[in-house]
C-alpha cells in the first residue's frame, strides 16, 4: 500500500511513480553532474548511458573506478525502481554492491545494462554489464549498434557460469554489424526480445 496512506495503489499509479522515478534520476545533483542519460526504462530492464568526459578519468583517457562503480550502482537502482512494487513503500537504498573491473573503460561512452535477477521480500538482485563503445569511438549508445567486438570485449572479463541475455535488436541474421557471430562470443549469450515482458519470461526459466 502507498507508504503511510494506508491505500492500495492501481497498477497505473503503479506506472505513473515509476516513471516519476525515471524523470527524477538523472535529475538529482550527482547524477546530473556526472551527466547520467537513461536509454531505456522497461520492466526489470534499465540501460544507462554516461557520455564520455576528461574530468571523469583518472588522466583524461581512462574513466576512474568510483565513477564506473557510481554508474553501475546506479543502473542496478534504476532497475530495481523500474517494477517497484510501491504498495510496500517508496525507500530504497543499496546494500551490497561487488565489481569486477576486467580492464580500463577510456575515451567512450560507458554504457550499462541492468537487469533484476529476482525479488525477494524486501531486497532486488541486479546486475549489470557496462559495455564500452570503442567501434564509434564512444558516440553511439543505441542497442542495435552495439557490436560483438564491444560485447565480446565486456564478456570476456566477466564470470563464467552466468546467464548473459543479449537483445535481439544488436543482431541481424544473428550476426552483429561488425560481423561477428553471436557464437564467436568469449561465453555463452542468449538472444531474446528487446521487451520488458520477453525480459520476465527468460528470467522465469533461470535456475535459482
């Protein structure tokens, strides 16, 4: 129920204090510093964009670690709001966040992926997978121009053992633009639709 009313949201007040979420995020005073852009706001799935700025590196290349581990909080947050269930209240904060950097992000935008894992009672698990965007130079952050140079790159450093879903929109033929096939990829992916709802159903079917 809404927090302190007593009332049980609708599903459309449900929708509408997501999205009121969406609109504040980028907003508050840090993350409107760091220049923070939300691409996408579906379901359990968030993409933030940071576009690329000196005074965001250590030596006006490389991107310092508290500002990656500052995004990709944030991305894990925005994913967590993004289905909030409201009618058990509005206060929310991290409380375990662990980072494995597998090389340096420099000169491009970083761009994260964030997806919910599962909810429990009262905690989200997310994670995310920052991709650096070195094929055009940093500039884009549209899904369907990721390449498989970039993914590969952002998979390689990452776990063995996981569940990585890939959009299906990076893709034609099952190729990506710069013709690298899904299967050359450094660890398994899955291809699934660029929609909150195919999102749920391939998480559904995950081990817990």
């Amino acid at each position: 129920m809404a927090e302190g009313s007593g009332q049980v949201l609708s599903e459309q007040e449900q929708v509408a204090r997501r999205q009121a979420v969406r609109d504040l995020m980028p907003k508050t005073p840090y993350l409107a510093w760091l220049g923070v852009v939300i691409e996408r706001w579906d379901p359990d799935l968030v993409t933030l964009r940071l576009p690329f700025r000196a005074e965001l590196t250590n030596d006006g290349v490389h991107y310092h670690g508290g500002v990656v581990a500052a995004v990709i909080d944030t991305a894990g947050a925005a994913a967590a709001w993004s289905n909030h269930d409201f009618n058990k209240g509005a206060r929310a904060s991290t409380v375990s966040l662990s980072i494995q950097y597998a090389s340096a992000a420099r000169s491009s935008d970083l761009v994260c992926h964030a997806k919910v894992l599962r909810r429990a009672k009262e905690l989200a698990f997310a994670e995310i997978l920052a991709v650096d965007n070195h094929y055009f130079g940093g500039n884009i952050a549209v899904a369907g121009l990721m390449t498989g140079g970039d993914v590969a790159a952002a998979l390689r450093g990452a776990p063995a053992g996981r569940r990585y879903l890939l959009p299906d929109v990076c893709l034609s033929g099952g190729v990506f633009l710069d013709g690298v096939a899904v299967d050359e990829l450094p660890r398994p992916v899955e291809v699934v639709p660029a929609d909150g709802a195919a999102l749920r159903a391939a998480l559904s079917g995950s081990r817990r």
